[in-house]
C-alpha cells in the first residue's frame, strides 16, 4: 500500500491542488447563483472524497465541514454572506499549506479546531432538523471590516507558482535532444581520441625535428599533415555547429517548460482586490483580460509585486467611496480592469480604474516646489507631469498617496521594462506596463572598457558608430554628438562605473566608439574601448551585495568559462544625469 501510494501521491497532488485553485475561484466571483453553490459543493464533496481515498484526515474533515456549510445554503436557497466567504477561503489556504508539508503517509495530525468551530453554526448536514436561527445566519450579509490589510510581501507569495504543468510532447523533445547531444558528444570524442590523429603529431614533430637540425622537411609530408588537419577541422567545425544547435534548441525548449499562462497568478488577484476592498468599505469589481498570455515562470515574481502595488494604490487612492460616486453620477460599484497583451517579445500589461483620476496640476505644482521641475517646463503636457509620480521623495510628506510607484518603476526598469501613466481627473487612470516576456536569456552585447568585459543587454542598443575627437561638441557643460540633427550626450563607460585607469600619456585616439543607447524616452552614447560581438547570454542569479553596486543588472558565463557583468542599463542612465562628462575627459 505504502508503495502504491507513493507512486500515485504525485497525481493526487497535481488534481487536488487544481481543484483547491478552481474553488477558491468559485468563491471570489461574487456569483450568487444556485448553479454557482451547487458547483461549490460538488467541488468540496470531491475534495472530501480525495482526501477520504490517501486516508489524510484534518483537510477531510475540514473541506467536509465547508460541504455541509454549502448544503445548507443549497437547501435554504440562500446565498453565502461575506463572512461564510471567509471562513471558506480561510479553509482552502489552511488545506494548502497541509499539502504542502505533507509527504505519502506522513501527515500533520493537528486539526484547525478555530475554523471548524467558525464553520459549525453554519453546517447543515441531511439528518439535521431545520433551524430558524441557522437560517436567519445564512441570508444575513456581514461586512465587517477586516481587521488588517495583508501586506505586499504576503500578497506577492500569494502569487508564487511553485509547481509547473508540463507537456508531455514538450518534455520528449527535450529528452530527444539530450539523447542528440550525448551521441554529438560521442562524435567529438572519438574524433578528439583518433589514433589517426597521433600519427599525424608525430609525423609532424619528425619533420620539425628534421627543421630544427638543419635538415629539409619532406614538401609531400607536409603537404599530406596540412590536408588531414583541414580535413580534421573541417569535422570538427560541423561537430561544433551540430552542438551549437542542439544546445540551442535544448535552450529553448527548457524555457518553453517554464512557460505559464498569465492566469495563474491573476486568477488569485480578485481575492487580493476583495479583501483590500472590504478593509477600506469600498465596493469594487475586478475585471481581467489577456490570462492567456504566456511569460516565463520567473517572471511571476518579477511582475506580482508592481502589479499588487498598482491594485492597492487604486483601491486605496484611485476609486471612490460609494457615496462620492453617487456624487459624480457614476454607478456604485467601481471597476478596476487589467488588460495583459504580447507584443513581440515584450508583455503589456494595462491597469484601469474609473475613479477620481490625478489632477496633473498639483503634480505639476508639487514637482516645481520640491525642485524636480522649472517654473519654465510648465507649458509640457499632462503626461510629463504624471510621471513625476514615480520619482523618488515627490511624495514624502504624504508617502501613501502613491503606494510603491516609485518601487514599481524601479523594479521594471532593473528589468528593460518600463511604465507609463495616463489620467483625467474625475474619469479615472490607467498604468501602462512593458518588460520583456522572458529575462532567463538576454541578448547582449559584448564591450571593453577599461581593460574589463561587459555585457550591454541588446534591446537598449539603438547602434554602433564610430566619431572623430573633433566632431565632438560641448552643449550644456557636457560633452555631446551631433547625430542627424539631435544633440546626444556622451559618456566614458569606464568613467561611469568608477574604472579610471588611463594614463594622461596616453595619445589621442583617432577615432571613439560609440554606442548609442535608448531608455524609454532618454538616449546617450557610451564611449567603449572595443566591441566583441553580440552573445545570447544566460542570467545567473547574483549575490545581494553585487546586486547593491549601482551599474550592475546580472551576471552570466561565457564559453570559455569566464564571467562577464551584464549592466542594467537603466541605473546607467541615472548615473550619467549626475556626472557630467567633458570633451578633454574623453579623449585625454
């Protein structure tokens, strides 16, 4: 038995676990319907069941106190209040977390008697006589307040996928092509180890020995070694090009097993909105679009913190109290809709809400006051003043009224992402964010500075030109290109990243290198010792310490071994708006 039930647990988990996720769906809807219930406890009936099958008893006799709980709500037609909708959803998280620290017959045997005891003046079994006061609890709508918001961080581990579903087609084509790559390997070491090979090196030496003492090499000798040795690197360039494309599409496919659906993690988000709602007395309806969507699984932690910022900041600040709608007209339920779309190799994800909207105005009045702006920009468009609601400090004396945008935005940008706001007061905002679908594997660029390698992520490089010292200009105490009519600011990368080694002997080069970079709406050119070509490099996770030092975005190993620095391009930029470099430093 004990056997029989380890090779069936992984089953079990995998079809518990997808019907703990499909309630917890059920309950947050907000449907009130008879079909809805009926699905309900059909659902709870059959997790009872499972759990009554691997003999786990605590989860069992909770999902079936929550079974009689809808039993009762089916037989009384009536409709679960907001309190029985938490103590259900309070069911489902505990039954998580005893899955996942149990293991096939080792169970936790401790039973959750507070929720049991919460559950049980709203069980109603078959036998059980009916009771006017049971029934009085079930048609009321409690809407009690919370007693405190869950924080970012619990919210963000809400949205964790710790487990993936893979596709068995998937999974045998990498098991193909790993099989391709052992007989690839095969191929190369039988090359590598050919005596035919050892008999050519020591032809080779006896005729450089005859060379050495004075003598004359056989001509035909040598011009047999020099076609077996082409012919040998002719083999071994196609053994390295098969290799190559194996371990290209083994890549790949390894990625396409970390692919997951956007609704993953924004099936969980209308409970996230929910409790955040009722904590503030606000009714709000959540609407989702795009859950189709793919993106690599690790970019679920990467997007679920900016995201929960986004959503409590207009739950909190962006939608209205019932009766401020009933003010302005407008229905008293407020709507919050996120819209996820691909484009190419980037994921948008759009957040709306139909509440207050942002006044640029004030954004415009504070930015000024605080010295982020100049009384001269006031003429700019509404969009460049909402932005303002990222920057750091803007909003000090008052830090909630724009929760976390300056953490999203930093958050993004260590990424390649970006975010964009749009708002009209009284109408509502929406957030616009872009990042990559994918940042496992980065293009990048290959540059020398300062005798150091880097690697400068592809998607920033608008292009490589190459300028004279004297076409070099001075616009506003910073050295700047004329390219094609735009004045471009330029910087040493060695300089920006603290690097110096130069020596003021060093001549005057003749010509500068330069890499013409873009973020959102900024550019600049980084002047670069030598450029080595273009990789596709693996990002490998990075010490915290590393991640602290300004300039650094990740970190990756090459073919021969050697690490290289990817730069976050992002923190670059930033670095350059506060050190000003000159002509005389960049070519001296």
């Amino acid at each position: 038995m004990s056997s029989m039930l380890e090779q069936l647990w992984p089953i079990f988990l995998d079809e518990v676990s997808e019907k703990l996720d499909t309630v917890e769906s059920m309950v947050i809807t907000n449907s009130d319907d008879s079909a809805n219930i009926d699905a309900l406890f059909r659902e709870f009936h059959t997790l009872k069941s499972s759990f009554s099958m691997v003999d786990f008893k605590t989860p069992m006799d909770l999902a079936h106190a929550c079974e009689d709980v809808l039993h009762g709500l089916r037989k009384f037609n009536s409709v679960p209040s907001q309190e029985i909708r938490k103590y259900l959803l309070e069911s489902i998280d505990w039954i998580k977390q005893q899955l996942a620290i149990a293991s096939p017959g080792q169970y936790p045997q401790q039973a959750n008697e507070t929720l049991l005891a919460q559950l049980a003046p709203f069980r109603i079994t078959e036998d059980a006589p009916p009771d006017s006061t049971i029934e009085d609890e079930l048609k009321q709508f409690d809407e009690k307040e919370e007693s405190a918001a869950g924080k970012i961080v619990e919210e963000k581990e809400a949205l964790a996928v710790d487990t993936l579903r893979i596709n068995s087609n998937g999974l045998d084509n990498l098991v193909t092509n790993v099989g391709q790559l052992a007989m690839a390997e095969d191929a190369l070491s039988s090359i590598i180890h050919d005596e035919k090979i050892s008999h050519v090196l020591l032809q080779a030496q006896q005729q450089l020995q005859k060379l050495q003492a004075g003598g004359d090499a056989d001509s035909s000798i040598m011009e047999d070694l020099v076609f077996i040795f082409s012919q040998y690197r002719q083999t071994l360039l196609q053994a390295d090009i098969s290799i190559q494309a194996t371990i290209a599409s083994i890549q790949q496919e390894v990625l396409d097993l970390r692919i997951i659906p956007l609704s993953t993690i924004f099936n969980k988000l209308p409970r996230i909105i929910r409790q955040k709602a009722n904590t503030v007395g606000k009714q709000v309806q959540l609407a989702i679009e795009g859950g189709e969507v793919s993106i690599d699984k690790g970019m679920v932690d990467i997007i679920s913190e900016p995201l929960i910022h986004l959503l409590h900041n207009a739950v909190i600040h962006g939608i209205e109290t019932t009766e401020d709608r009933q003010l302005s007209n407008k229905t008293d339920v407020s709507q919050i809709r996120i819209v996820a779309s691909e484009q190419g190799s980037m994921l948008r994800i759009e957040v709306f809400d139909d509440g207050y909207g942002i006044d640029y105005r004030s954004v415009r009045e504070k930015a000024i006051r605080k010295g982020f702006a100049r009384e001269d920009d006031e003429h700019k468009d509404p969009g460049y003043w909402l932005n303002f609601l990222f920057v750091h400090g803007l909003n000090s004396e008052n830090r909630q009224r724009t929760t976390g945008l300056d953490i999203v935005r930093d958050q993004l940008s260590s990424i390649g992402g970006a975010i964009n706001i749009q708002s009209t007061s009284g109408k509502g905002t929406r957030f616009t964010m872009r990042m990559p679908l994918t940042v496992a594997i980065q293009s990048a660029i290959l540059v020398r500075a300062a005798e150091q390698l880097f690697a400068i992520p592809a998607r920033h490089l608008i292009e490589i030109i190459e300028v004279s010292p004297e076409s070099l200009e001075t616009h506003h105490n910073q050295a700047a290109i004329n390219l094609r009519g735009n004045m471009l600011p330029v910087y040493r990368l060695s300089k920006l990243l603290n690097l110096e080694i130069r020596s003021k002997n060093n001549p005057i080069p003749s010509v500068i290198m330069l890499l013409v970079l873009q973020n959102e709406n900024d550019s600049m050119a980084l002047a670069i010792d030598d450029i080595l070509g273009r990789q596709e490099l693996f990002l490998r996770e990075i010490h915290q310490d590393l991640r602290n030092i300004p300039g650094i975005g990740g970190i990756s190993l090459l073919g021969n071994g050697n690490a290289v620095i990817i730069l976050d391009c992002n923190n670059l930029f930033n670095m350059a708006k506060t050190n000003p470099e000159t002509i005389e430093g960049l070519i001296c």
